[in-house]
C-alpha cells in the first residue's frame, strides 16, 4: 500500500477545461468578480440574493430551522425566524466575498481580518508546541484558517466536491499559503505526523460521524453524538488545543478572529470529559455569533436510542 501522502493536487491541469465544465467556469468567474468588489458595494448586493436563496433553498432551510428550534427552546417562533434569515444574509454575503482569499492581496486578508488572543498561539510556539484549533463549522471559517496561516506553519483536511473544477478552485483557494490539504482518507495518521513536523491545523468537532465511537454529551438546548479524539491526538502529538471563534461585523466590513486559552488537557481525560469540553468550546463560539453558524448541517442526526429522527 502507496505511504504516499493524501494531498488535494494544486495544480491546474487540462482536463479541467473539459467543456462540462462550462457553467462551473461561470459560477467562478461571478465569485471573483465579487471578490474583487469593494465590500460596501457587495454586501448590499448579498442582502437581495438571500432574498432569493430563501425562495429556493427549501431543504436546507429545513434542517436549519429544526436545528435552531432544537438548539433554542426558550426562543419564540419569530426569533428563531429572525435568526434564520440573518444566517442566510450571512451565508451570501461570505460566499460572495470568499474569493478575494485567492485574488486579493495578503494585506487584503490583515486588514480584513482582525485577529486578537494570538499571544495564545505565541505562548506554545514558544514552548514548542504546535496548535490544534477548534472551530465548529461557521461560514468565516475559510477566513479563520488563512489569516492564522500568515502568522504560522498550517495544513488542513477536508472532504472532496464531486466537481472536480469547484474541486480545484476551492482547495486551491485554502491552500494559497502554501498550507497543504488533505484527503479526508489521509486519516489522524497525516495529522499526527503534521503536528510532529511543527504544523498546526484546524479541528471541526461538531460534524455527526454516526454512533461509532462517538459520545453523547449536553449540547445548546438538546444533546449531541461527538467523536471524542482532538484529547489523544494532542497528547501524541504535544499540541495545545485552542477554541477559535470568527465573526463578521457588517458595519466595520471586517471580521473579528479570536483565538481562545487552551483547553486544560485535564479537562479532556477519557471520553465522556472530552466530549463535554468540546461541546462546551462549541457552544461558546456558536453562541458568540449563531447567526454565522452553518445550521443547515445535520449536526443532531445521530440520536439517543429510542429518539425520533429530527430530520
């Protein structure tokens, strides 16, 4: 068996040209084109799209309102309605403006992403530790990963499109730092080893793998199944492990990224710890920003024997 590393190819090759790739060139060349707008003239602009997203986007729409109705109780009908159409303006207005990762200049990035509690990060690279940050599935987070990639050696794994073009584009767009990507079949294997060669990367906790080793814990208003390895990783490893949270600030046009203390690794001892601390980690950053949070997940598929699906 090949023990040749599982990265995304970078490269542009020919095949990608294909003309079945026609509307999937379109759809690119609109992204950076909002890319390159100034976000004053973009952001507007998502406003009146989200209006059209909620027409169409009825399914995910769905999952999302029964996850806020779930996650929220205490809220009435209309504030969870309220809360549904700021993520879906939230979710415009990022998209639109992602491209400007790969097209627009690193400055570009600093300026547009303010980034506070890095001492954290300096603090265990002086020690000599790598950093595995934990971050749920919010829509900055692409912003999130670059802008600590200025400051510090990242990769990142992720899971593949089935287009192969939006394939290219996007993790060509992560890893225009120099950051490598990796396949999702790579394994804790790649990540173990990154962390050994002094490479930091980011942790989502939040994302239901299925009732296979994965722990029930108190989550929001419900509870949630989490894989509980981020604690075991670390140890092997001799990585911190730090919460980040990212929110975008429409009227400063800017996004504020926080990288939080490091987890006790106490805190983390033995399965059912662990999974308590990261759904914790996970409610404070959701709950920092939960209009920025990808809700249209189906992040409470797994659930309790005996429960209904809520899906």
């Amino acid at each position: 068996m090949s023990r040749k590393p599982k990265y995304f190819d970078r490269r542009f090759k020919l095949e990608l040209l294909h003309p079945k790739y026609f509307f999937t060139w379109v759809g690119i060349a609109i992204l950076v084109l909002f890319g390159l707008m100034p976000a004053w003239l973009r952001d507007p602009i998502a406003r009146q799209l989200a209006k059209l997203v909620t027409k169409i986007a009825k399914k995910p729409i769905s999952v999302a309102r029964t996850n806020l109705t779930i996650c929220f109780p205490e809220k009435s009908s209309p504030e969870i309605e309220s809360l549904l159409k700021e993520n879906i303006e939230n979710f415009v207005m990022i998209l639109l403006a992602q491209s400007e990762l790969m097209v627009r200049s690193t400055a570009n990035l600093r300026r547009r992403v303010n980034l506070m509690g890095f001492e954290h990060v300096e603090q265990a690279r002086a020690a000599g530790q790598p950093v595995i940050f934990v971050m749920p599935h919010v829509w900055g987070i692409e912003y999130a990963g670059l802008r600590l990639n200025l400051d510090l050696p990242m990769v990142s794994m992720a899971k593949p499109h089935r287009n192969g073009l939006f394939n290219w584009f996007n993790n060509r767009m992560r890893s225009s730092l120099g950051g490598n990507i990796y396949m999702r079949e790579a394994g804790i294997r790649a990540l173990l080893s990154e962390l050994k060669n002094n490479n930091s990367f980011f942790y989502l906790p939040d994302e239901d793998l299925g009732p296979d080793k994965s722990v029930f814990a108190p989550f929001l208003g419900t509870v949630k199944a989490t894989l509980p390895v981020v604690g075991r990783l670390a140890q092997a490893g001799n990585a911190q492990v730090m919460p980040v949270k990212i929110g975008y600030d429409q009227k400063a046009r800017r996004y504020d990224l926080t990288v939080m203390p490091a987890i006790d690794p106490e805190e983390m001892k033995g399965k059912e710890n662990e999974a308590l601390a990261l759904n914790k980690v996970v409610e404070q950053v959701i709950l920092a920003y939960p209009e920025q949070y990808m809700w249209f997940l189906k992040v409470l598929k797994t659930r309790p024997e005996g429960e209904a699906p809520l899906y």
